[in-house]
C-alpha cells in the first residue's frame, strides 16, 4: 500500500475507532440515564417529556444546511494541501452560519411553541415544556458543528470526549431536577443544559486544537470563495438529509392507515433496537468521509484503491453482524421486551437485511461522494430512494401489512444504492469486488449453521443464548475468513500496522489478528509447500 493511502487508512481507524467508542458510551450513558428517568417520571409524564422534544429535533434539521459535512470535507482537504489557514476559515464561517441559523429556528420555535404545542403534538397543555427545549437548538447546532470539525481535523477523540459531556451533563442535570421535585420541566431544562455545558466546553477543545493556526495570518480574499464553495458543495446534502429525515415521518402515516397499533408497536420496537446499528455504522461513514476527501486531488488509482480497501473491510465487519442480529432476532426482543411482543422479532430480521447492502456499497458510496464533492449524486441517490418509497409503501403495506412497509423501505434503498453503484463504475472506474465480496457473503453464511442448529434446538434462557451463539459464531466467522483467503497474512500484517497508531484498539484486536495470521500462514503453506 503507498504511503500516503497506508496514513490515510491509519487516521481513518484511528477516526473510526474514537467514533465508535465515544458513541458507544455516550449511547450507554443516555440509555441509563433515560431508563432512570422514565422510571421516576412514570408513563404519562415520560411520554409527555419525549413529545416535548420533538419540535425541536424536527426543526435542528432546517439548521444544518449542509455545513457540518462540508466543514469535515474541506478541513480534511486544506489540512492535506497544508492550507491550514483556511482550515481556520471554513471551521470560523461554518460555526458563525450555523449559530445564525440555530438562532432563527430557536425563536421560530420559541415564538411559535403554543401553535406546535396545539397543532402539531395535540397537546396545548405542553407549550411552556416546548419553549423552554427550543432554546436546545441554539446550542445543538453549534455542538454538532464542533463535533464535526473534529473529524476533519482529525481529533476524533476530542469528538468522543465532547459527546461523552454532553451524554453526562444530561444524564447528571435532568436527574438531578427531577428528583428535586421539578418533573417534566427539569428533565428538558436539563435536557438543554446538556448541550449548553457541551458546546461551551466544546468550543474551549476546538479553540484549543486549532490554536498552531494562529500564527499563520489568514488571507481574506478567500474567505468568501471558500464559504461558497461550502454552500455549493452543502445544500445537496442538505435536501438529502431532509429527505431522509423524511421517511420516518411517512412511514408512521402510511403505518398509520394500513395497520393496527399492537403492529406499530411490534414495528418501533425492531426499530429501537436496529437503531443501535447506528453506533457502529455511523462512525465508519464519518470516519470515511475526510478519507476520500483528502484523497479529491489524488489520481483515481488511489480513489479505486482505498474505495476497494474501505468497502472489503466495512462489510467483513458489518455482513456478519448482521447474520448475527437476524439468528438471534427472537432472544434479543425477549431479553430486551419481553414475550409481549411477537412479531417485532420477524420485523427486527427482516428490517436488518438492509446492511447486507453494504457489499454493494449501502455505507462507503455516500462518502466516497461527499468526500470528492459530489454532492448532487449523493442527492440522487436519496432521491431515487426517497421517490421508490413513496410509492411503493402504501401498495406494499397494504397487501403484506407491516413486511410490506420494510420490504418498500429495502427495494427502495437498494435502487438508491444501485445507483449509486453505477455511477461509481461508470465515472471513477470503480470495481466491483465480486469474489471478495462473494467470500465475505459465503463465510457469514456459513458460520450461520451452528447457531441456527443452537437456537432451533437448544434449551438455554434468551440472555446465555445470545452470549453463547455471539462468541460461537464470531469465533466461526473469525475461522474461516484466513482459511478461504479472504483476507491474507500479508494484510493481516497491514491491519496490525495501520492500528499501531490506535494503541488500545491493537490491544484489543491483536489476539485475533495473531489467531488469523497463524491461519493463513498455515493455509498458504499447505496451498504452496
């Protein structure tokens, strides 16, 4: 691997790791926290809390206007070229526009909470609640900017130490206040504060990691140019996110029409838990995007190069996982719900088939796009999706119910990213790794027997199951991946070394990578004695 693609690679699992890991325990942190909460403020109270917060979330979506990416795309891009005074610029500009736009929806939502309140979640009684989480907003979007800039700047861990903040001051504030006695107030108030104490903070690490860039004198000239650029390269993906943010919305309605609430129910309930997904693949999207984007002036070979090295090692992590979550669909929602709900397992399995588009580039395709700036065929691909949803989930949902709702939401992503995928092939000459892929396909396929046979005919509790089957099959997975040349010991070698940087995940991964290369060895000294 040439050196300049061997650092690219090695920041970006340095990225993805802290990504993964800060979301991770963020996502635990808030998870207690909520479950906590829930439990002092009781159902009714609870939901009113949640319904609460929905007016703002809604509306942090008008504020991005694409900045975030483009802030990501273009620090990675100047810091590659050493414009680190532009670096500056774009991060300044990107914070100033999104706490502009952050200030405008905060007071739409102040100013118009009764009307929300009233229209929107039906509820009048909850205006003040809705006003005082408007004030969210503000600091949400300047939060997020911050967290984005650090991915750019490659400081991902000052990423996870912001998320980390925000998950505790929440979990701290809003516990606090509701014990005091201030209820469904003190949990939002709390709630805001949260983001308050973390864009505050969060500033001061920004401030901090940018500060070699202050002695380098900015040139004015380039100010405007370089805030365009972001605005030409952002709003694409600006109406991409609106659209994908979306598809919720219309999928409640079209659930609404066609099935009865205990299906809804069984539904949100697959849904809550292949959200989880998201703490891992969330990560590697971002992880990938400052990738491609230094690589925008590098020549295509290196574009097809680490496409190729990001789409093989994204779906060997992903493709079983998945495998995984849909063998044990069934103890998973015992374990987490309950015998109450008996169709969410067969929701939760089907819904996952979603991520075995990864081979086909469902993660690595957006951000090989964004990164090299094309932003409008990002667009088309939420655009086709979008579009094939649309139309397919009223006839889908009524004839097949709640698996007509999911299989719409596939068939539609799948066209999105087919796309894509041509796209890809036909303009940077991209090549679709069928034999790889196949492999990876085949491997977690096959690893898939044993625990099928341990969960139709063992008789273990749901939670022994799961850590059983889990250990089982990754253990199979990890077998078999040397054993039929997926991967080589030659590029085992290369992932120990890309990890060096990132020492505790070497740490973690090192007794596996050394269990495989011993594999490999062993198969290519029997292959070639």
């Amino acid at each position: 691997m040439a050196d300049e693609l061997t650092k690219i690679a090695e920041e970006s699992t340095r990225a993805g790791f802290f990504l993964i890991s800060g979301t991770a325990s963020a996502t635990i942190i808030m998870a207690i926290a909520s479950i906590i909460i829930a439990r002092l403020l009781g159902p009714e109270l609870y939901g009113q809390y949640t319904l609460a917060l929905v007016t703002p979330q809604l509306l942090l979506l008008f504020t991005d206007l694409g900045i975030n990416q483009g802030i990501i795309k273009f620090t990675a891009a100047f810091r590659a070229k050493n414009e680190n005074w532009r670096v500056k610029n774009v991060i300044k500009y990107g914070l100033i526009v999104r706490a502009a736009a952050g200030t405008i929806i905060f007071a739409i939502n102040y100013f118009f909470a009764d009307f929300f309140a009233a229209i929107l979640l039906q509820r009048p009684e909850l205006a003040l609640y809705v006003r005082i989480a408007a004030i969210s907003v503000l600091f949400q979007a300047i939060f997020t900017t911050i967290t984005s800039a650090f991915v750019g700047l490659d400081k991902s861990e000052y990423n996870a130490l912001a998320s980390n903040i925000q998950a505790s001051a929440k979990a701290i504030f809003s516990l606090s206040l509701v014990l005091l006695g201030f209820g469904i107030a003190g949990a939002v108030i709390g709630y805001v504060i949260s983001y308050a104490v973390a864009a505050i903070l969060g500033l001061a690490i920004l401030i901090f990691a940018t500060r070699e860039n202050e002695k380098i004198q900015g040139k004015s000239e380039k100010i405007g140019s370089d805030l365009k650029a972001i605005f030409h390269y952002g709003i694409p993906l600006y109406l991409s996110i609106l659209l994908t943010g979306l598809i919720p919305v219309y999928q409640n309605v079209v659930l609404a029409f066609f099935t009865t609430d205990v299906d809804i129910g069984n539904y949100k309930a697959a849904i809550n838990f292949i959200s989880l997904m998201q703490v891992l693949t969330v990560p590697i999207t971002t992880a990938l995007l400052p990738a491609f984007s230094k690589l925008n002036s590098s020549t295509g070979e290196k574009v097809r190069t680490f496409y190729k090295l990001a789409s093989k090692y994204t779906a060997m992590i992903i493709i079983p996982l998945t495998f995984l979550i849909i063998i044990l669909s069934r103890e998973i929602v015992e374990v987490i719900y309950g015998n109450a709900y008996q169709s969410a397992p067969i929701f939760l399995a089907t819904y996952s088939l979603l991520y075995l588009m990864v081979g086909f580039g469902y993660l690595v395709l957006p951000s090989l796009y964004n990164g090299l700036g094309e932003t409008k065929t990002t667009l088309k691909m939420s655009l086709i999706t979008f579009v094939t949803l649309v139309l397919m989930s009223p006839i889908l949902t009524k004839a097949y119910n709640v698996q007509g709702l999911i299989a719409a939401f596939l068939i539609a992503n799948f066209c999105g990213t087919t796309y894509g995928l041509y796209t890809a092939r036909k303009n940077f000459k991209i090549p679709f790794e069928v034999v790889v892929l196949l492999k990876i396909y085949i491997n977690s396929a096959v690893g898939s027997i044993p625990p099928l046979l341990i969960v139709n005919f063992g008789h273990l509790p749901a939670f022994p199951n799961i850590l059983l089957i889990g250990l089982l099959y990754l253990f199979i997975y990890a077998t078999l991946i040397p054993i039929t040349k997926t991967i080589t010991s030659n590029e085992l070698e290369t992932a120990k070394n890309i990890m060096k940087k990132t020492k505790l995940l070497l740490l973690i991964a090192k007794p596996i990578l050394v269990y495989q290369q011993k594999l490999a060895k062993s198969n290519e000294f029997i292959k070639n004695p």
